[in-house]
C-alpha cells in the first residue's frame, strides 16, 4: 500500500528523513511503501535541486500548498523548531497524520496545543527520537524489562558535541530562544529526556546549571547576542526513584556525535556509546567485567532487516526504521509512539530545567494533561 508523503524541510533533517524514505522497502519490504509526493523549501533553486536529487514529483514554495496537496496524506515536518507548531496543526486540522522532529515545540504550553490538535484530529501522530531505533538500545530496553538489571538506581546520560566551540559560525536560528525555544537542551538533550524515559521512566524533579559559550555570533554584518546556553547539566529524580545526571554541550572539543549513557541496578549495569551504536556492554554481578554484545546478529532487535551478523549499522538507519514504524501504524490507523504526547513530556522536563537554572532550586516536572 502506498502512502503519500509530503517532506518540510531540505537540509539537514531534510535529507536524512528522504533518505529513509527511499531505502524503505530495500529493508522493510513490501508491507508500506511511501510515495515521496512533495517537498518543500523556502530557496526556489535548491528547493528544484532537491526535488530531482531525493526525488520526489512535485516541490512547493509555500508549505500551506504542500498542507493542501491532496496527495499528501502524511506530513513530515522537518523545519527549525519555530516552524513545528503552525504547520503541524493546520495538517491536523486537514485530518492528514503528522511527524514532526524533536524537540516537539519551543515551550510546554506550545507543545500543548499541538497535542490538543493531534488528540482532536483522532489521526497518527509522531515526534523524531530515532534513536530510540538503534538495535542496541532496543536491546537495552528488552533486557531492562526482562529485569536482567534488577531495579535500576542510578544513572548518568550524556550528549557531546564540539560544533558550537567555533567562533566563526554565524548566528542560526538554533542561537536564538525565539527561533529554537531552548539552547543545546532541546537540540541534543531532547534525545537523552527522551531516552531515559524510553529506557527507565519519568523523570520528576530537576536541578540545573547551564551556560553560553560563546556569548555573541556573527549575523550578517554584526554581531548578535546568543541568548540560548550552549551547556547544560541536569541532576535528576524519577517517580520510580532512580535518579541521576544528564549533561548535553556543544562545546565538549574533540566530541562529535559523543552520546553515551551508563545504566546501574542491582543486579547489573549497561553501558553504550552511539559513537560505536553496534554495541551494548553489558555487566552481570559477578561477571568478570563487560561483556560487549556486538548487536548484528539477526536475534537483535530489528537487526534482520538489514545485512548479515557482522556488517553493522549506522545512525541513519534508525530514521528507516523509525519512518517506517510510522507508515505502518498510518496505515493501520493506529497510535503510534513516541507521539505528541511524548513529545510534550520532554518539553515539561526541558521547562523545568529552565526554571530550575533560573529559580536556583529543584523544581518538579509538570504533569502533561490536555
Ligand atoms: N533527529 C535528529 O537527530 C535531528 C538532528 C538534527 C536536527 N533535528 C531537528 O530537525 C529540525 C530541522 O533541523 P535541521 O538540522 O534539518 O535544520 P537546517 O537548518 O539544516 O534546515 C532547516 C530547513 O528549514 C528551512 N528554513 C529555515 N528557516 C526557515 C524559514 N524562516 N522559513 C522557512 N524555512 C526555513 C531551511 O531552508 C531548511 O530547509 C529541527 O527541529 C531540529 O531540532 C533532528
């Protein structure tokens, strides 16, 4: 069954989410088959180039064209985070089902109005945390419900990046509060907010630090103020009593895509570094340190779908098979996860770590209701 499928965005994000479109049934099969109707940009001759180079039949220039297309049954959005909100709530509101990338919104009370659209338009809706998709970290979570740690007690996350460490990079949309909504917190600590709910549970109170780097960019002619951190560290509790640190910078030098958590219970403890996501270490009381399970045998999970034991993975499968996961529940007309809901759940915690930074305290998440 085809599903007809209408892209915001060209670059980055862009790419990536065209990509898996693309290379979908190579791995996936037959079972959904996205047809890439139309993309949209706002640079008339990249947007052409684009079109021809992911290849899909139609560009815009406008996205409420693309919203009105009435080929587009999904919509993709993969915009700046000040362009999530309007564009996915007028395609709710056209009953066509939605995708939208982390983080979800600029704010919590955003977010919530996103949600109140998805939950009214009764369709499919889904946020961008691929890596959630990563084999080893569908692992992590099989053994972690198996109960092979035992109850977990403490933690520690991190995402690390060294982009941000160059002075000479001029002021984009993803330096400014207005435009992005949070700093390197909602660009890389979306994913880790995300992954410590998917792996262990809801994250309750917070204390944080945070600062800017680098406190002025270039803006065309002048310089501008950079008014996002560019660092930030997280202590935190969850409802189930775990707790632990987070820590999210983009001006860690030497790190470039340096995401690792470190997981503990009773019984056992995880370890995993994306710079190496073919991999999971795994350490059972009194084992004789880690066992590293090399994660591409077709036993792991959604490893089959690829190639044989050994030939490893990348980031950008991660897209495939969440994309894909997505089609299918459009095609079923069922929930699918992790949703809008799950979305706002990571811009309560995100808003509580601002607070936390400006009231100096701990601050309890607010709960995500509609
Ligand atoms: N899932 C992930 O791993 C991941 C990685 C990077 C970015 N993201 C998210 O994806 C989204 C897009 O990020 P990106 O890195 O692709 O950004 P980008 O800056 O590379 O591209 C953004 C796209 O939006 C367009 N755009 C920018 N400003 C615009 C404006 N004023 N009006 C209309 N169009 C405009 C650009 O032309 C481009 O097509 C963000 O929400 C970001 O947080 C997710």
């Amino acid at each position: 069954m085809e599903i007809g499928v209408g892209l915001l965005g060209t670059r980055f994000m862009g790419k990536a989410h065209s990509h898996a479109y693309r290379s979908m049934t190579t791995f996936m099969g037959l079972k959904v088959k996205p047809r890439l109707v139309a993309i949209y940009g706002r640079d008339p001759e990249y947007t052409r180039y684009v079109k021809e180079a992911y290849g899909y039949e139609k560009y815009y220039l406008d996205w409420r064209e693309l919203l009105k297309d009435p080929e587009v049954e999904v919509v993709d959005n993969s915009l700046p985070n000040f362009l999530h909100k309007k564009p996915c709530i007028e395609a709710l509101e056209m009953g066509k089902s939605v995708i939208c990338e982390k983080p979800l919104a600029r704010s919590l009370d955003e977010a919530l109005e996103m949600l109140k659209a998805a939950v009214k338009a009764g369709v499919t809706h889904g946020v961008i945390f691929n890596k959630r998709w990563f084999p080893a970290v569908q692992l992590a979570k099989k053994l972690i419900e198996e109960g092979a740690l035992g109850k977990i007690l403490h933690f520690r996350f991190a995402y690390h990046q060294d982009w941000g460490a160059d002075p000479e990079l001029s002021l984009t949309w993803r330096f400014k509060r207005e435009t992005a909504g949070y700093g390197v917190l909602g660009d890389q600590g979306s994913h880790v907010i995300d992954m410590i709910r998917f792996l262990i549970g809801d994250i309750d109170e917070v204390i944080a630090l945070s600062s800017i780097d680098v406190a002025e960019r270039k803006l065309e002619d002048k310089m501008e103020k950079v008014d996002v951190e560019d660092s930030v560290a997280v202590l935190m509790k969850l409802r189930n009593r775990a707790f632990g640190v987070m820590e999210a910078s983009r001006y860690s030098l030497g790190r470039k895509n340096y995401f690792v958590f470190e997981i503990y219970g009773e019984e056992g403890s995880l370890y995993f570094n994306m710079e190496r996501l073919n991999e999971l270490w795994f350490y059972k009381r009194e084992s004789e340190g880690f066992t590293r399970i090399f994660v591409t045998e077709k036993t792991h999970p959604f490893y089959e779908k690829f190639w044989p034991a050994g030939h490893t993975i990348g980031w950008v499968e991660s897209f495939i098979l969440q994309l894909y996961h997505f089609l299918l529940a459009v095609k079923k007309g069922e929930e699918f996860r992790p949703n809008f809901y799950d979305g706002a759940v990571v811009n309560a915690v995100m808003d509580a770590v601002y607070e936390s930074i400006k009231e100096r305290k701990w601050v309890k998440v607010k709960k995500t209701v509609v």
